[in-house]
C-alpha cells in the first residue's frame, strides 16, 4: 500500500522482514502506462505492485548488525548513511560532549590504579553507559534549556546540568571513591552531597514519588531502574501505592511476554 501511494516506510527492529526487502529493492521495474511495477513474491505466487515516484523505504540498524548479519546482496541495494548523535550537535555542543567525556574518565578513574588491566571504565560506573551517552545527554539538557535566555554562561550550564544527568545514574559504590580521584575536594563534596540527598537513589518508592510530582507530571517518564535487589511481589506494591499515594501501579514480568511487541502492548 505504502508503495503504491508514495509513503516513507521506516522499518526498526524487524529483522524478519529485511529478506523480504529484495524484490522491493531489485529496481528491474516494468513500465505499464507510464507507471512502473516490481513483481513481489507473495508464496508461491508473484504480483506486481506500482511503485509510486515518491516511496521510500528506510532501514534503522546498527552499523555493527549491518556488517556482520545482513545479506551483502541487501547491504549492496540499500543507499547507507551513517548517522551518530554528534552529526545533530552544533560546535559549541561538541565542545561541551569533549569536556564532559573528559570529566567522566576522571570520575571513574583512581588516583591509585596505574594498570589499565585492573582499572574502572565508564560503563563500570554509569549505567547503561555506550559510546554516545555524552551526546544524548548535552543534546537533552540543551533542547531542555533553548527557551531560556537569562543565562550569563550558557555552555557552563548544560555542562553542569549534563554532569548531574550522568551523576544520576552513577553507582553508589562509584561516588564513595570520588575521594580517591583527581576530582577536587569541592566537586567530590558537592557531587557526593547531591547524590545522596537530592537526588533520589535509597529507595524506589523515593525514586518514583520525587518522579510523580505534579510538576513533574508535563510530560512521560520511561525510566529503567537497576538494583541487586530481590524482584518485586504483590506485597511490595500494596507498600508502594500507600507510600507514593498512586493507585494504578502495575507489576510485570518480562517471561510471561513471548514477544517484545505483546511487551509494548501492555504498557
């Protein structure tokens, strides 16, 4: 349908169909009427199909799947552009992502480690960290902060802001051994302050109750919280809804979910 009206397809996680892509793709095209037709196979059978002048079809996946899982026939019929989180970036925001990224191997790195065998790396301390946390963040609190124009130091801003992001997902056991790094005793003392008594990490119904707040309540939260703690049970959520005065909470396993579309679904 989307072929022959000349809608963009975007297609994002669904490996099971990028197979199917060849017919689509073959661009050995019939001209009937001043249309062009491609013959897909539908079974055992072939129709052709019109292809509208303005379809398009894009495949999202990353670089790494591509090279080493696709087909190279597809890898060969498909235009590739690779697109990372700093293409989207101005040069001052480049900037600040260097001196973020600066600050995150002196936040993880001991003043006592000498080996780079037995030493703490980023994804160590922050959780969840890849190679474009610094990015996504600077580019969060930026798009937060670009309504506001009574700030004297715009740049110091969003690097301040990104630091406490990162520090909010920072391990506990990480900000106790700021001590033993190059950060200066003020930054240490502020950091560790902020972690432990602003922002919210001794325990869930604290977490979500500061994330419920009416003023909080502009926009969704989609948060991924990871804790050594036991799973939750029934019991846990009667304990909840009183603490966090929320009715509606509901508790979900990922195993009685078959697929991650009956997953999404449900929430």
């Amino acid at each position: 349908m989307c072929m022959e009206t000349g809608q963009t397809v975007v297609l994002l996680n669904l490996q099971n169909l990028y197979e199917s892509l060849y017919d689509a793709l073959n661009q050995y095209y019939v001209s009937l009427g001043g249309q062009k037709y491609v013959d897909l196979g539908l079974g055992t059978h072939r129709v052709k199909c019109r292809v509208h002048k303005n379809f398009r079809l894009i495949v999202i996946e990353e670089k790494e799947v591509v090279y080493t899982q696709f087909p190279i026939p597809l890898i060969n019929r498909l235009e590739k552009h690779y697109l990372d989180i700093n293409t989207v970036l101005k040069n001052e925001g480049k900037e600040i992502v260097k001196k973020l990224q600066e600050w995150v191997e002196v936040f993880v790195s001991l003043k006592s480690q000498q080996t780079k065998t037995n030493r703490y790396l980023p994804t160590d301390v922050f959780i969840g960290y890849h190679s474009d946390t610094c990015s996504s963040v600077v580019l969060q609190v930026t798009e937060k902060m670009k309504d506001e124009s009574d700030i004297s130091d715009p740049q110091r801003r969003v690097l301040d802001e990104a630091k406490f992001i990162m520090l909010n997902c920072a391990t506990p056991d990480s900000v106790i051994r700021l001590d033993g790094t190059k950060l200066s005793d003020v930054e240490t003392e502020k950091l560790t302050q902020i972690y432990f008594e602003e922002q919210k990490h001794r325990s869930l119904a604290d977490f979500i109750t500061s994330h419920t707040r009416p003023e909080e309540w502009c926009h969704a939260h989609f948060t991924e919280v990871t804790t050594f703690s036991r799973q939750l049970t029934a019991g846990d959520i009667k304990q909840l809804q009183n603490i966090t005065e929320l009715c509606d909470i509901k508790l979900l396993s990922l195993q009685q979910f078959d697929t991650e579309h009956s997953f999404l679904k449900e929430i």
